[in-house]
C-alpha cells in the first residue's frame, strides 16, 4: 500500500530536495518503490514593468510531497 508523506526543506530548496532524493533511491536501488515525488505548484500572471510575466508558485512552500511504500 502506498501512502504519501511529507518532506519539510528549506523554501526555494524543494526542486533539489526532490531531485537528491530520486538519485538516493536509484544508488539504493528502491526507486521502484517509490512512484512520484512532487513539488505543488501552480501558474500565475503578473504584471511586472507593464508587461504580463508567467511564473510557477508554490502551494507549499518548504515541502515535498512523496507517494512511496513504507521503505524501512
């Protein structure tokens, strides 16, 4: 059964909290047992010096998000 868990990092650091731990499960060879690892965000429009800017915001910053099997 696969549950997901929380991983808590520094804010701005998730993408690379989230790649570190995918290339620490294929040297440990449990990569299998994990099936996504996610960073929430979403678009948005800004409207900077008069002209319309798309970004990626977070929904949580400071966390990661890993649906996984109990790896113990």
């Amino acid at each position: 059964m696969k549950n997901w868990y929380i991983v808590q990092s520094h804010s701005s650091f998730e993408n690379k909290v989230a790649q570190l731990i995918k290339e620490e499960a294929e040297k440990a060879k449990i990569q299998e047992k994990i099936e996504e690892i996610i960073v929430p965000t979403h678009d948005i429009t800004e409207v900077k010096r008069g002209k319309r800017v798309q970004r990626k915001k977070k929904y949580f910053p400071g966390y990661v998000l890993i649906k996984s099997e109990s790896i113990t």
